[in-house]
C-alpha cells in the first residue's frame, strides 16, 4: 500500500510510477476480521463511572445442607446465602490517528479519506475482538466464585500427534469438544455454548468422520460444503484470532464466561487542522473493559 497515513500518497512502494499519474481501475479493498465472539458475551453499556459491577450468584442447591427440619417450638436456624461480585474496569481508551494531506488527497485518484476510515475501524474492531477472546482464554484458567466451578482445561494429544491424518485430528478435536460441553454441563449451566476454532482446525472437524458421519449426524454440513455447524450440542465458530498460547486449539465458551463493560463503541472523528495547510486528521477509539466471569463455563482445549 503506497499512502501510509504519514507521507505523500502518489509514489508507489513496489513501482516506479506513481498513484496520481496511473489511469484508476478499481481499488481492492483488505479483507476485514469479523466479529464473531464480542457480540456473544454479555457486554454492560454504562454512561459514566469508571467500571461495571457484575454480581456473582453462588449456587446452592448442589447438596441438601442448610435445608432443617422445623421442630415444634423451636427457634429456626438462619444461614448465610452465597454472593459475590467481579469488577470489570474500564482500561483507558484505545485510538489510531492519522492526518490526510490535503493537496496529497487531492492528486490521488482513489477515496483516501474512505479508505483510512475503513481501516482504522476494521483494525480498532480487530482489536476488540482479540481482547474479548483474551478474556475468554483468562476465564478457563480461573478460579470459579461462590462454588460455581473453575475454568477447564482439557487436554487431547492426539490433536498434536505426529502423522495425524485431517480426519484423525479432526475426531481428537470432536472427542475434546464433547468432554468440554460436559465440563460446563456438569457445572449447571444450560445455555447456548460455542466453540471458537482458527480456520485449520475447523476444517479438520469438518472433515471428522464423528462430527459429519450421514449415520449419526443430520444437516451438520459435510465435506462439499467445508462446514460442521454443531459438536455435541456446541455451535463451532471459526476466526483468525485465537491466543498464540502454546498448545490452545480452541475455546469452548457461554455468554456468562467474560463480560465486557461498554462505554464507547469504535467511532471515529475528521477535523482539518489548519496549521498543517488544512489536513484532515482521523481519529478513530473506544473505551470498555473485559474480563473473566463464570469460570465454570469456559473451557480451554489444548493438545499439549
């Protein structure tokens, strides 16, 4: 890309001609990181303050201790109930800047205000997204509150092994997931669980027989079309975005397992700065904060 941000935009970095002389084809856009995990974690939007509190219910009715038989006459017994909270603040707020020669904007012969809009929001949405899955990541090494169970780390060697075929690895990950699901059943949570996976494993659940099997598996995609929808009751997500963390191959996740603390969304800001013969200056940021809530349902799946 020729046009940085910092410098003129009419010489090319792998050419001696240059953008503002060359006849305008057509601009091919970068493509953009979705959004996959943000939207699924329970996300607080607050107006002022500095953080979010988000109480913790401890969960009580595993064993039948504390339940008393009344007697005639007697005094009842009180116990204490079971509560706690987690404070999630707000980090200081994330920005990208970048000034827009006006007479470089002029001879250019493309959008470059529209250009640098789009990429500053689609790296500042980038980086939303690795915080969430970072959080993700941090609750299934936690300590679970009030009893409500820890974080879970399941780890499955086959998914590493030497000289694994696709559909080898891809039945190690399908087991991993499916002792995942349970990990997080087991700690009483019934809510919707996804998997977050990069491109490569997904392909190798795609190509299990045990997550696409036409005896055991109904609609769940199969090998034309590249695409499992569903491991044991979990919804597979796929991006370019998980933890470079040695021997994580997934993430297994509700929306209760990080929260997220909303005070600005990404916007972003043009105003021309005179002193610099009227360039514009983009400015593009946002400010929350994330953390890790109910460990017990969030699992991290590793090979090693």
């Amino acid at each position: 890309m020729a046009y940085t941000g910092a410098g003129t935009p009419n010489t090319g970095t792998d050419t001696l001609n240059t953008l503002s002389r060359d006849v305008q084809l057509d601009v091919l856009e970068a493509y953009t990181r979705k959004m996959v995990v943000t939207p699924l974690l329970w996300t607080k939007e607050i107006s002022g303050g500095t953080g979010g509190q988000f109480i913790i219910e401890g969960k009580e009715d595993a064993t039948d201790a504390n339940v008393a038989s009344y007697t005639a006459g007697a005094q009842v017994d009180i116990t204490n109930g079971t509560q706690d909270e987690i404070v999630i603040n707000l980090d200081r707020p994330q920005y990208v800047a970048r000034r827009i020669d006006k007479w470089a904007e002029a001879v250019a012969n493309y959008s470059v205000v529209a250009m640098n809009v789009r990429q500053v929001g689609a790296k500042l949405g980038a980086f939303v997204e690795r915080k969430a899955i970072a959080a993700i990541e941090a609750s299934s090494l936690a300590t679970g509150l009030v009893g409500n169970g820890d974080g879970t780390v399941v780890v499955n060697a086959d998914i590493a092994a030497v000289g694994a075929t696709a559909t080898q690895i891809g039945n190690a990950l399908a087991d991993a997931i499916y002792e995942s699901v349970n990990a997080i059943r087991e700690n009483d949570d019934e809510s919707d669980i996804f998997v977050y996976l990069s491109p490569t494993n997904y392909s190798y659940v795609a190509r299990s027989d045990r997550a696409n099997n036409a005896d055991f598996t109904s609609g769940n995609g199969g090998f034309d079309s590249g695409i499992a929808k569903e491991v044991g009751g979990a919804y597979l997500l796929r991006g370019n975005d998980l933890p470079a963390t040695a021997g994580l191959e997934a993430l297994v996740f509700t929306y209760q397992s990080a929260g997220i603390v909303k005070l600005w969304d990404v916007q972003s800001k043009i105003t021309e700065q005179a002193d610099f013969l009227d360039a514009k200056l983009l400015t593009a940021y946002f400010s929350n904060g994330m953390g890790a809530l109910r460990a017990g349902s969030t699992v991290s799946i590793k090979s090693a």
